[in-house]
C-alpha cells in the first residue's frame, strides 16, 4: 500500500516536480483559482437575488460570460499562435484584476444592479477566451509533450480543488457579509498568479517549431481545415461540443437546485458546488497519474457524467445530490483531461494555438447558448428536466462517438506508444 502510494505521488506530480516553471505557475493558481470561484459564485447568487429568484436572469447571466467564446475563440487561437502565451498570460490576468476590483467597488458602495453584473460577466469572458488558449499553450511551453498530459490534469485538479472551498467560502461571506468581498478577495488573488508568472525563466521554456504569421482569416481557416481532415481530432471536438452545451451549465443548475428543488440557501449552493469540485479534484489526480491519455478513458468519463446528472434529475435529498455530484465531478475531469490532452498532442506546434482555440470554442463556445436552453428547460420543467436532458444527451454522444471512434480496431496511435513507452 505505501508502496503504491509512493509510486501514485511521483506520478500525479511530476510536473511540479520536474519543471521550476511549472512548480511557479501551478503554486499561483492555488491562490488565484479559489477566488476567481469565490466571484462565480457570487455573481449568480448577487444576479439571482437581485432579480428575485430569476433562472432566466442566471441563464443570461451564463449567456453574457460565455457569449466571447462563441464569437471570438476562433479568433483567439490564431491570436495566441501569434504572440508570446506567458506575457499573454500576464496581461490577461492583470486585465481579470481590474474587472474585480470594479464590481468589488460598485457592490461594497451598494449601487450594483443586474446589468453591471451582466457586463463585467462579459468582459471577464473576452479576457478568458484569450487567457484559456494561452493557458494551454504555455503549459505545453512549461513541461513539454511528455509530461503535458500530467500538467493538463494537474491544471485541472488545481481549477475544480477551488470548487470545494471557493463556493464554500463563498455561501459563509455571503450571509455574512454580502457578495461585495467574494468580488474583493479575488482581485487581491491574482497577485499571487501575477508574482509566479513575473519569475518564471523564459530560458527554460520547451523550444517549438517556428510559426508564420499568417492573415486573421487565413489562420483561422488553416486551424479548421487540419480539425476537418484529422478524424480523431474532429470527433473528440464533437463530443466535446454536444457534452458541453448540454451538461455543463451548473452556474445556472445549481443556485436553482439548492434554492427551489431543495428549498435551502446560499450555503447548500456551496456545498453542492464543493460536491462536484472535490470529485473533480479526485478525477484530476487520478488522471494525473495514469501516464498518457486515453481515449476509453474519455468515452467512460463522458458517459458517467451524463449518468450522474440523469439520476440527479428526480431527486430531493441534498445529501444525495452532492454524492451524484461528487460522481459528476470524477467523471468530468476524467473526460475533460484525456480530451485537452489527446487534441493538444495530435496538433502541430505551428498550430497549437488554433487547435486549442477549436477546443475552447467546443467546450465553451456554446455556454451562451447551452446557459439560455437550462433556464428555458427550468422555467418549463425545473431542475429535473434539466438534469434529464443533460443526461441523455452525455450518455448518447458518448455512445455515438465511441462507435464512430472504433476503439477496438482502430491501431495505437505513435504519440501514444511513445508516452506508454515512456510511462513504463
């Protein structure tokens, strides 16, 4: 037992181990990701009480934040194959900042209405539909092609580990406080992200292959044309659409599910939320430690997350609810991790960035869209539609994707006998 504790340690951080750069990053985020979840939270409680219990008010809310990825993530992946990902990176955080400090002002001299909030949720998301492929992009910078699995699901567990204080801490401030110092304490947070971006060395960082700058529109067709004719690539891009828009909208769900469906406030909005961010972080550990992406792996995770919320849907007890939850948050990371990595280790470096940007446009390009549909689905049938429609649609995709896939005959790709070989 000790043993295989050992060996799951060294493998689930290797990353952190191995690279200085990484160790910098990955310490910053766990500072700044719990506050950018302590603001999300907020925003919907804030938005659902200031409209007076409104689900169609947080679905547009989730439509306002997501709305950039539909628009620009095409544009952001060529974007990114264009510039430097960590000064990149430096901006977009520094910008993330501003945006909390201002909806910390207006909240704490208490004249915040629903359209500021609406606003900053928009701005917040141009900025991350930059951020998110440059993310991605210095990762792959930070450790290289064999340990970016490692690092992706690592980046993963460290984003949802914020799901289990975050939100907690978030119901406590807000009941005793109110949502004005959620919004300040994550503008203090990003100094921390800021410090260990400011002290990598750029030195250090895994050469790529050079890229041309190509036109605007030209990139963008380049990125599209090498998903369209890269079948592997095009089908984990479908599913990751399908899943996303469908499943993936429990910034509306949940302030629904714990304040109608379970009749309950703030704090069960963050213990449901904790839930699903502690099987995340369990998922995304476990995915850091199994060597190399997968694509069964991926099929299972999809087909599981959509299990949980199809059972979730009838029911009533919180206890329940966050235990299907916790299984929701496993499954999620697990197929969310091997996705990102499978996509990232496929593409070229010259186009990297637009790959990732298809990625992000899949995953989150449709929010607006998906965040519209739950509160629509809420308003006609309550969460338990909700949830139904979420699940069936997981488990379907995951089935079609798996047979269009042929997992069983379709031979060993050479990226991944190479990271088996190098697992060994």
């Amino acid at each position: 037992m000790t043993k295989a504790l050992i060996r799951f340690n060294g493998r689930a951080f290797l990353s952190i181990k191995k690279h200085r750069n990484y160790r910098l990053f990955f310490l910053g985020q766990t500072v700044s990701l719990p506050g950018t979840w302590i603001q999300r939270f907020a925003q919907a409680w804030l938005v659902y009480s200031l409209t007076h219990h409104s689900a169609i008010a947080v679905g547009v809310l989730a439509f306002a934040q997501f709305l950039p990825f539909t628009v620009f993530s095409l544009l952001a992946g060529v974007i990114v194959d264009r510039l430097d990902p960590r000064r990149t990176v430096i901006t977009t955080q520094a910008a993330a900042m501003v945006l909390a400090s201002t909806i910390a002002a207006i909240t704490l001299a208490g004249v915040v209405q629903p359209w500021h909030v609406y606003v900053i949720a928009f701005l917040g998301g141009l900025i991350q539909v930059l951020d998110a492929p440059a993310r991605q992009q210095l990762t792959y910078r930070m450790v290289g092609r064999p340990e970016l699995q490692n690092a992706v699901a690592l980046n993963s567990s460290v984003f949802n580990a914020s799901r289990i204080y975050g939100p907690a801490i978030a119901g406590v401030l807000i009941a005793a406080f109110g949502a004005g110092i959620c919004f300040t304490i994550n503008a203090v947070s990003f100094l921390a992200v800021l410090a260990g971006l400011l002290m990598m060395r750029p030195q250090e960082f895994y050469p790529v292959e050079a890229s041309r700058r190509p036109t605007m529109m030209r990139g963008v067709r380049e990125g599209i044309s090498y998903a369209l004719h890269t079948r592997e690539v095009l089908l984990i891009l479908l599913l990751v659409l399908v899943v996303s828009t469908f499943c993936l909208n429990f910034n509306v769900l949940l302030p629904v599910l714990a304040k109608q469906t379970l009749d309950a406030g703030p704090r069960t909005f963050g213990a449901l939320s904790a839930a699903f961010g502690f099987g995340a972080l369990v998922g995304g550990l476990v995915a850091a430690a199994q060597g190399r992406a997968r694509r069964s792996l991926m099929l299972l995770g999809a087909a599981g997350f959509g299990s949980a919320e199809l059972l979730l849907a009838p029911v009533k007890s919180i206890w329940l609810a966050c235990a299907l939850l916790f299984l929701a948050g496993v499954s999620f990371t697990t197929w969310s991790s091997n996705a990102n990595s499978i996509v990232q280790l496929q593409a070229p470096d010259h186009l990297r960035g637009r790959v990732i940007g298809l990625y992000f446009f899949a995953f989150a390009g449709t929010g607006s869209l998906g965040g519209l549909i739950s509160g629509w689905l809420i308003h006609v049938g309550g969460t338990r539609l909700a949830f139904l429609v979420a699940g069936v649609a997981a488990i379907g995709g995951s089935g079609v994707i798996a047979r269009l896939l042929r997992l069983s005959r379709a031979p060993m790709r050479a990226d991944e006998v190479g990271a088996e070989r190098l697992a060994a």
